[in-house]
C-alpha cells in the first residue's frame, strides 16, 4: 500500500499526511489507505 507506506514515512518525519497533497488525493483515488490506525503494521526495534 503505496499510500501506507508515504504516510508512515511523513508521520517518521513529524509530518502530517493529511497536509501532503500528494497523499490525500492518492487516498481519495482509492489508491491506498491514509489512515494508519485502520492498518496492522508489524513494527522492528532494532
């Protein structure tokens, strides 16, 4: 999920992605999910 994946890199960054056009449009296309707590994501601590 292409739209997953540059939201959880802007959240990394301390961005919001709601403010990324880029994001939101790809998310309104249905092209991904933008809200992160509706996924599961497996997190590493290194």
């Amino acid at each position: 999920d292409i739209v997953a994946a540059d939201a959880a890199a802007a959240k990394l960054f301390g961005l919001d992605p709601q403010n990324i056009d880029y994001i939101k449009i790809a998310s309104e296309m249905k092209l991904g999910e933008l809200d992160l707590n509706k996924l599961n994501i497996n997190r590493i601590i290194l």
